[in-house]
C-alpha cells in the first residue's frame, strides 16, 4: 500500500465537509480488494483507494460522522440551481472554496444529468425536496440530521396538499418538478427552492397562471384560485390539457 497523491482528492468526494462516497457492489468484493493507497485528508476523514478485479478502482472518502465540525451542502454548477452549463466537479469546488471561508474538505459528483439544467435524480437539503426526480426515482442516499446514512430506492414526494385562499384543499401531484417532465393535468408547486423562478421568458415577479385549453377537470376549474396560494408556497397550479402546453408558469417575487 502506498500514500495516495495530493491530486487524488478532487476526483473523490464531498462539498462541505465529506460525504461517503458509496460504490454498489463493493461489499460483496471486499475480499478481493486491495487497498492501493491511504491518506488522512482532515482529524476523522480518510481518503482510500480499492483496486479490484476487472480492474475496478473504487474511490472512497471515509468520515467519522460523529465529529460535528462536518456538514454537506450542494454545490450548483455556476453557482445557482438553474445553471446554462455543466460543470467540472473541481469547478464547482473552486467557487465554494473561497475566502471569507475555504471550507471544501472534498467534493462527488451526487447525480445524473440532462441538459443544464436538469437534474434526474432527487435533490434535497435540510429537509426541503429541491428537485422531485424523474421517472422511475432512483436509489437516493440519505444522511439525516442525526448522522445516520441510507440508500433508499424509489424515493419521491409522497401526499402533500395546497391550501386555497377560501378554505380548499386540493392534493398536491408534484413538488419542484422540471415542466419538461410533467404528466398531464397536474397540480404542481414551486417553492423558493426551486429558484427565483420557474424558469419561464416573464419578468421576475410575475404572478400570472396557466390553464388548459380543455377546462374540464376539477385541477383545471381550481387553476383560478392558483394566484391566491399562500404566499409562503410560492406555487403554482399547472394543469395540462392533452393537446396543449402552457407557455408561462408562476414566477416568484
């Protein structure tokens, strides 16, 4: 076994403090690995490289979650959910790690992508879904408040309702999902996580709504009350007709 290089780092890990990167697959083949290279990175992080039979290289970054000096945030390429471009893992570190505070411990590429700016897999952070992931959900690792780890399949926005500004409750269908990827006739919220807007040509600010061509459905009759959520959602109803697509959706102030 020998001292992994300085470089190695970039390539394997987590924004903010470190995030175990899991590889499916390696327990099954812990007996044949071979540990490369070992090095400590920070006071309870540990950078590890296996070589296994193929060859296969697995890149590991190893964390005393106990340690409460250690976090994880998301970094966005460009710096901003709605990004016009990829960007390289190393990129984005370079933004995040920048004077007042330089505190990038390691960094990981955390899920697959379309084109900027969609993301296919789930994307959340302190408990709040950012990005509702595509169909059919992935597996999802989830590392909660308390340190504890998972790999959950199938991971998606479950329940949820709109309250109206007269009383009425309707069930929410989807919680920040890219327009792209929408079923039709749906009832879909946009909260301040999703960005400043929803992504549409209106000016920043906007509070007009969509309807369907084919006003039939109760989702669509209820699209007139969209513009009177509670302004803490930030939503907006967005129904579907089978022959149209709206054109403007709910932009928030």
């Amino acid at each position: 076994m020998t001292s992994c290089p300085p470089h190695k780092l970039s390539s394997a890990a987590i924004l903010r403090a470190v995030l175990l990167l899991l590889v499916v697959g390696l327990a099954a083949h812990r007996s044949a690995a071979e540990i490369t290279c070992r090095r400590t990175v920070a006071a309870g992080v540990e950078y590890i490289e296996h070589t296994l039979p193929g060859p296969v290289r697995v890149f590991v970054i190893a964390v005393d979650r106990s340690r409460s000096e250690y976090g994880l945030r998301i970094g966005w390429p460009e710096g901003r959910r709605h990004a016009t471009r990829w960007e390289r893992t190393s990129e984005i570190v370079a933004r995040y790690d920048r004077v007042p505070e330089p505190d990038v411990i390691a960094a990981v590429n955390g899920s697959f992508f379309g084109q900027p700016p969609d993301v296919i897999g789930l994307t959340a952070s302190d408990g709040e879904i950012l990005v509702e992931p595509h169909e059919p959900p992935r597996e999802t690792l989830l590392w909660s408040r308390e340190g504890a780890l998972r790999i959950v399949a199938g991971v998606r926005p479950r329940g949820g309702a709109v309250r109206l500004a007269d009383g009425r409750t309707l069930p929410l269908d989807h919680l920040n999902r890219r327009p792209a990827h929408l079923p039709g006739n749906a009832l879909v919220a946009y909260t301040t996580g999703w960005g400043l807007t929803t992504g549409t040509t209106r000016p920043s600010g906007s509070r007009r709504c969509t309807t369907s061509s084919k006003p039939s459905s109760r989702r669509t009759r209820a699209k007139r009350d969209c513009c009177r959520l509670a302004s803490r959602l930030a939503g907006c109803c967005q129904p579907r007709g089978a022959h149209s697509r709206p054109r403007t959706r709910q932009a928030l102030s």
